[in-house]
C-alpha cells in the first residue's frame, strides 16, 4: 500500500515536471544565455530522473539520463543551442510523457524507437553554436580550450533519520549518482545498527562518510540531495588542496553522528499541499450552502424580540461570505496552466505546415476556475490549429501581400467584470466570406440569397460538418472542432464571437465566468415558473411601458435609451409578459443589446450551482440547477444559449462582430 502511494505521488509530480521540462526547452532558444534558465530546465529532467529511479521505474529513469545528460553538456557549454537539438529533446520529453502514462495505466512502455540513437548523437556530435547561432552564448567555463578543467575535493556527510526507506527514497541511488560525478570513497557508519532482533527492515540505520573529487560545479553536488526534506542529515564541507583522492576517509575522525530519531533540524513548513479535487469541490458546496443558509437568516431581521441575536446574525453571514470567498478562492488557478502548452503545439504546426509562427502570450496571471481550465484545453487547441491551417499565410503569400514572412498568433487573457475573456487571435488572411457563402448554400445552410457581407453568415462555420476546404487538411478542418469548441464554451456558460477583417486576421473571443461553482444571480419568475439568471449575463434591468415596444423586423422590440432593441420571451412562444409594464433582462449577443422579456424580478440570489443529471442535458437552455433559501429546487437560465436558440438577433450589413 505504501509502495501504491509513492508511485500515485511520482506519476502527479512526474507530470509537472515534464510540463516544466517542455516550457524549459521551448524558451530554450530565446534564452540560451540564461543560465538560470537552464539550470531549471536541467533540474526538471535531474528530478525526473531521480524520483523515477527511487520508486523502481528503471526503464524511465534510465532513458531520462540521457536527456539529463545532453543538457548537462549544453550546460557546459559543450553543446551548443540548435533547433535540431530542441526538436530532439521534445521528442524525448514526449516519448518519457507517454511512459509515465502507461505506467500509470498499468500498460507496457513502447521502446523508444531511434530516440537512444538520436540523444547519444547529440553527446558525441558537434560542440557549441556558431556565433551565427548564438551570438551570445552562455559562457562555458573551465574547458579543454582553456586549459585542464580543476577538480575540487568535498568530503560529505550523510546520515539519514529512519524513515527515509519509508519515503520512498534510495540512499543507494545516491550513492551511485555521487560516484558518477568523479573518485569517491565511501565510507559506512553502522554504529546505529541495533541488535537483530530490534531490526526493523522498513527503517534506515546506516550513515555514510563520502570523500569526492569532482569537476562538477558545487550546484551539481547539492542537487543530488534534492529529494531531502532535512538538510540536517547531510553536512558538505571542502578537503584541503593536499588531500588526494586516496586517503581514507576514517583518516579523520568525523564528529558522532546524531541519532537516527532525533533530526539536527526541523524541517521547514512546507509552503504548499496537495489536495484532492474531490474534497476541495465538497468544501465549496458546502461552504456555498452555508452562504445561502445565512442569507435565510435575514428574513429573521423582522420577528418580534429578535434584536439581542441581530448581531450574531450579522456575524454569521459575515463569515459565511469570507468562507465562501475563500474556499472558492482555491479552486481558481493561473491560466498559465492552460497556456503553457501552446508554445510547443505551435512551434510542432509550423514545422508541419511550413511556416513561419510567432507566438505571444499575455495575460497568464488570470485566474479562472480550475474546473474552466481543465475544459477549455481541447477548445483551445482547435482555434490555435485552424489559426494556422485556416488564418495564418504562408511566408511567400505573406510577402506578396507586403506582411512580415513571419505571421503571428496571439493568445490572452484578461479580467472583464465577472467574467474573464480568452482571445485567439493571428494576423492572417482573414475569413473568405465569398466562399463561406458558396459552401453554407451548397450544404443547405444558407438560403440561396445569401449575402458575403451579412453578419450571421460566420455563424456557418460553427455548423457540424461545415468546412470551406475540399479536402480537410492534415492540420484542422472548419467542420470538425469549431461546432465542438462552441458547445464546450455554452456548456460552460461562457460566450463565443469572431471578429475577422479581410487581410488582417481573425480573432476569437471567449466569455468565460470567473467559477462554475457558485454565482450572484436573479430569481425571475415567468410563465409562472421561477429561475435564477446569473447577475454576470445581466447588463441591467429595465422595466418598459407597453407603448415602448413595436414590432420591427418582424420581431418584437423595445426602445432603450433610443436603442432598438429586439426582445425574446422566457413565456413559451406567446410573446412577451402582459401587463402595462414589461420587465427586460438587457444582455449581449453579437456585442450588441438583446432583451429577455420576463414576468417579475424577485431579487438577487446566491446560487450553489448543481449539474444536470445525463437524462436531462437536452434541457439546453439551463446551466444547472440549484437549492433556495427556502428549500426549493430551481432551474439556473443560460441567457446566451435562449438567445442563440431564438436566432432573435438581426444585425445590419456593416456590423463585423458574430456571435454563436
């Protein structure tokens, strides 16, 4: 059962370092004079390689050193920075991706076919960069253009405390990576070994007493005992220049060494904990619930002889709010998380397709749910690829069309109210509406009258099946994943448009909320049903006289502010509510104003949001449901998706905006 723990620690702490490992590398080119840079880089792999050996995944461990080693010589500066080189380490980095991942699952791992040859290349082929390639590079120390590389001497004390077998760790894996860095005696202490009917065979008696000589840097020394959480079993200390390799390590006396029970140092308080989803969900419900319990409460503002318990009311809901902040505040994560995973997938496109991409970044400081976050990778994934199938030109059309070879794509985010907006976009060719056109009325999406310069027409190619190409392309096809990205981002109840301008480029935008699992929302009744609208797709409320609406456009509109705009009614198909005022939920679609008539407004809520159960998901027009204060169930209304679902919106020729 132990053993079971350490591997379902080593497979989620394997996986972000080989997420580090990749952004290392990808960033590698641009920063090949950083070296702090690459020693981060170097100590994903090194880490990698050690926590794989310590939990028994040889054939892992054994494969990432030789990707340690290759950045080991770049660090040395041995090796210079290539595109080759990079490629080659990708490719390392996914094959060991995919071993973890069969590890986990219990399957074999694939042999890395031609992957050994091509990183042992890399050690015995060419030295540095030209200084075409690198006109800066890092410096490479000591080497053997400047003279014999010196070796220093470092005696080293390691005693462990006991459960250090427990954690899963190898002292004998240390050991080993400690002779690999040059002559090392060792020495065991047994003065700890109990009698053998005390031995615990879980537990770590011996010590150790190294004496090494090295041309390794100092950091390389410390970063073999990485997997430490108490630096006070080890001590590092240099030997005299007239030592030699030789002399025995008991020569000296060491000092006693400490009990294996009693640690020199307590360890430092570990700045961050794991947690599982599934309990931090809970939290948030919970934490939601008893918001809305004491959001009850205030009905007892009223009662006779309430006053003595009007402050500790007061205080309830005070930190029935700060919980419910906080608890939610921890389910929000930087979308750096997401967005970390794009340099690769672009640089791989362009080296499929042919051309030449730069990428940029902005806004990966955003936080967004981390539900959101884990949904919107395959969404994301789609607008990059059609950016450079569908947007991006090649670098002769670039140039005839007198832009830059290089084309660019720009990927970021942004708090916008409560909502945060993600946009994909690239300075490419822009959408053919022409052949939009032609394509839609062939599929029978368009009627045959169709315009070029109507609005809606870009809502073609979020259709199923759609695509303007004859033959879908090796990279992305307009008819498979635009229809899957804009479900995912309703069912998220998030917002889609497009803004395209012939010759400039494509934008794609997405509205996304801030978290799926609470809002500050509307309780409306319509039709005699009540429903809670969430406050984020409420621009504000209005309520009209019956004089102020008209038909227009064959649809029935209001006159805001001098505004037209077109109304859709919650009450079935019947028009909107009777009465001589009518209440209107202003919202947006398209980047311009569409009311939602309802009956009566009946105050704002805070909504822990429940999913839908599977039998229900046809129910397109709500997002979920939810428990008010007085117990009742209630239906939670996606605004965009009712307005979508009504095709009540009609823009006029010259708005470029489109929304899905």
């Amino acid at each position: 059962m132990a053993n079971d723990r350490f591997l379902s620690m080593f497979f989620e702490e394997a996986r972000e370092l080989l997420q580090a490992l990749e952004a290392g590398l990808m960033d590698l080119e641009a920063r090949r004079d950083d070296r702090a840079h690459l020693d981060r880089t170097f100590r994903a792999a090194h880490t990698l390689k050690g926590a794989a050996g310590m939990v028994g995944l040889r054939a892992i461990a054994g494969f990432t050193h030789g990707v340690e080693a290759v950045l080991d010589r770049i660090r040395s500066g041995t090796l210079g920075v290539r595109s080759e080189i990079i490629t080659a380490l990708l490719a390392a980095k996914d094959y060991l991706a995919a071993a973890v991942e069969a590890e986990e699952a219990g399957r074999p791992i694939e042999p890395p076919t031609g992957l050994e040859g091509r990183l042992e290349a890399l050690l015995e082929g060419p030295g540095p960069a030209t200084p075409a390639e690198s006109p800066e590079p890092i410096d490479p120390g000591p080497s053997a253009a400047t003279g014999p590389i010196p070796t220093r001497g470092y005696r080293v004390r390691f005693a462990p405390k006991s459960d250090l077998l427990r954690k899963g760790v190898s002292p004998l894996g240390i050991l080993a990576e400690l002779r690999e860095l040059g002559d090392a005696e060792v020495v065991a202490d047994w003065g700890r070994v109990p009698p053998l009917e005390d031995l615990d065979p879980r537990d770590c008696y011996l010590a150790w007493t190294v004496d090494l000589w090295t041309a390794a840097d100092p950091a390389r020394l410390d970063e073999v005992f990485l997997f430490l959480d108490d630096r006070g079993q080890l001590s590092i200390t240099p030997l005299d220049a007239d030592d030699t390799p030789d002399v025995p390590a008991t020569a000296t006396p060491a000092p006693p060494l400490p009990p294996a029970t009693e640690p020199t140092t307590r360890p430092a308080p570990s700045a961050r904990i794991r947690v599982e989803a599934e309990q931090l969900d809970l939290l948030v419900g919970m934490a939601g619930e008893l918001a809305m319990l004491s959001d009850g409460l205030q009905g007892l503002r009223e009662l006779d002889g309430i006053g003595p318990w009007l402050g500790s009311i007061e205080a309830l809901e005070r930190i029935a709010r700060r919980l419910r902040d906080t608890t939610l505040e921890l389910r929000m994560v930087p979308v750096e998380e997401l967005f970390v995973r794009f340099p690769r997938l672009v640089r791989d496109l362009a080296e499929r397709s042919g051309k030449l991409i730069a990428l940029r970044i902005e806004g990966e400081d955003t936080r967004l749910d981390r539900a959101i976050i884990e949904r919107l990778a395959e969404p994301m994934i789609h607008l990059i690829r059609n950016a450079v199938d569908h947007g991006l030109e090649s670098p002769d059309e670039r140039r005839a069309a007198g832009k830059p070879a290089t084309g660019r794509i720009t990927i970021g985010a942004e708090y916008a109210g409560d909502r945060v907006a993600i946009r994909v976009a690239e300075d490419g060719r822009g959408l053919d509406r022409a052949r939009i056109v032609r394509k839609g009325v062939a599929a029978g999406l368009l009627p045959p009258d169709a315009s070029p310069d109507d609005p809606r027409v870009v809502n073609v190619i979020f259709e199923p099946g759609f695509s303007t190409r004859d033959q879908v392309g090796e990279l992305s096809g307009r008819g498979v994943g635009l229809d899957v990205v804009r479900d995912t981002i309703r069912a998220l109840r998030g917002s889609l448009s497009v803004r395209s301008e012939a010759g400039q480029g494509t934008t794609f935008l997405l509205r996304l909320p801030l978290t799926l699992a609470m809002i500050d929302g509307l309780l409306v009744e319509a039709d005699g049903a009540r429903f809670v609208v969430p406050m984020g797709q409420v621009e504000e409320c209005v309520a009209v006289a019956v004089d102020e609406t008209m038909p227009a456009m064959g649809r029935l509109a209001a006159i805001v502010r001098g505004e037209y705009v077109p109304i859709v009614s919650l009450r079935g198909r019947g028009g909107v509510a009777d009465g001589m005022r009518r209440e209107l939920l202003l919202t947006r679609h398209a980047e311009r104003r569409v009311a939602v008539a309802v009956d009566r407004l009946l105050g704002r809520v805070q909504a822990v949001i429940q999913p839908l159960d599977e039998g229900l998901g046809e129910l397109r027009r709500f997002s979920g449901a939810t428990i008010l204060g007085d117990g009742s169930i209630c239906l939670i209304l996606d605004l965009a998706t009712v307005v979508a679902d009504a095709r009540a919106v009609d823009f006029d020729s010259n708005a470029n905006p489109v929304s899905c």
